[in-house]
C-alpha cells in the first residue's frame, strides 16, 4: 500500500468528520474509552457510523439488529436513528465488551432502547428466530467473519420486504479476491458475498472504502 495515499485517507475523513459529523460527547467517548480499555479498534468511523445511522433513517427504521456490540459505538448510532420508540438488539460474544458496552449504551442515554445479548451470536440468533421475534428493518452484521453466512442465513429469518442488510469488512485490504486464502475471515466473506448473490430475495451490492479504517468495505442488501 501506498502510505502516502493512507494518510491522505485519513485526512480527507477528519475533514469530512469535522465538516458534516456530529459525534457528540457520548460517542466519542466510547470510542476512545473503548481504545484505553484495550478492546480492539475494530469499530466503524465517525463518517461510517452516520452512514448506518442515515441509512436506518431513509427508511424509517423502527428495529434493528446488530450482530458484533465491541464497545457499543455502532450501536449508538443505531439506537440514536431508531429514536426513542424504537429499538436495537445487539449481539456480542465477549461478556467484557458487553460491559464495556452498556455502560456506553447508558452514557448515551438509549440503553432503555437496546437489548445486549450476550454469547454466541449463533444461539443467540436462533432464540430469537425461535421466540418468533417480529421483522428487524435493518441488520448490521459486524462480527467475527468465518460466521458471516450463518449471520446472514439467520437475518433472512428476521428480516421482512424492504429491510436491509449491511456487512462491514468485506474488501480487507483486498484480501477478499483471494479465492485460495487460507484465511477463514476472507473464506467467510466470500461464502457471504456468494450467497447474497444466489439468494433470490436478496438484491445486493458491494462497495470499496478508503478512510481511517484502511481500505475495507461495506456489502448492502435490500429483501425482496
Ligand atoms: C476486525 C473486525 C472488524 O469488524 C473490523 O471492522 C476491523 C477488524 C478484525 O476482526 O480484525
Ligand atoms: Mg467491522
């Protein structure tokens, strides 16, 4: 990679951060908080986190799931987008990051809104397929890779007409086109991206992003 290129990524997103994000005391907190607690910086950007937040508002989203909670930064800007009245589950294996998270979530201000569940993502979705919990409008999926397929399977399961999909991380410093990888991330991504593509009700794209995340990206999904 050209470092050069890199860290001009990063200035153009402080620019854009600085000219159009509002990231308010409370998310930048816990996102920092989340740094100096040593939970892994694996969570979106500001500028990525208004793109989920404006996507869950563009249609009027009500309900969201999130699978991958970290620290809670994501999910705060979901929570915010749903407002008041709606909600959030969350789903995050790691029973310290859930702390960390919910004591975000309340700093907040939206923890009344959000449900952390915590252990694997897998059972967690299967209780809630089970339950019959009603329709999400949008699933972030933002976990660990090699599950991505089983994620999605689960949110076709959770999700109804219109609802939309978003995965984070599928370009991975293009580590994604490697159909040979032995990497289990990059073989998860690429089971993902094959079955939104042979899924009939699912109607996807993918893009590429350059920032302070590196060079990575998002996969969208509308349900048909
Ligand atoms: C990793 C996971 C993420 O969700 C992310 O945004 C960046 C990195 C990881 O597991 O390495
Ligand atoms: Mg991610």
């Amino acid at each position: 990679m050209v470092y050069e290129a890199a860290s001009r990524w990063r200035a153009v997103d402080e620019y854009f951060v600085d000219t159009l994000v509002e990231e308010d005391a409370a998310l930048r907190a816990s996102r920092l908080g989340s740094h100096e607690a040593g939970l892994p910086p694996h969570e979106v950007a500001p500028n990525q986190g208004a793109l989920l937040s404006l996507l869950a508002r563009m249609i009027g989203a009500a309900r969201v799931l999130e699978i991958g909670t970290l620290a809670g930064y994501s999910t705060i800007w979901l929570a915010r987008a749903v407002g008041p009245s709606g909600k959030v589950v969350t789903l995050e294996l790691n029973a310290s990051y859930a702390d960390v998270a919910q004591r975000n979530l309340e700093k907040a201000g939206v923890a009344e809104r959000v449900e952390v569940m915590v252990g694997p993502a897998v059972d967690a979705l299967a209780r809630l397929v089970e339950q019959g919990e009603e329709p999400f409008d949008v699933v972030f999926i933002d976990a660990d890779k090699p599950n991505n397929p089983a994620y999605l399977q689960a949110s076709l399961a959770l999700t109804r007409r219109g609802s939309i999909i978003v995965a984070d991380n599928v370009v991975r410093d293009g580590a994604v086109i490697n159909a040979d990888s032995a990497d289990d991330r990059v073989q998860g991504v690429r089971r993902f991206l094959q079955m939104l593509s042979d899924e009939p009700r699912l109607e996807a794209t993918a893009i590429q992003t350059v920032g302070s995340k590196g060079w990575d990206g998002f996969a969208l999904a509308i349900v048909r």
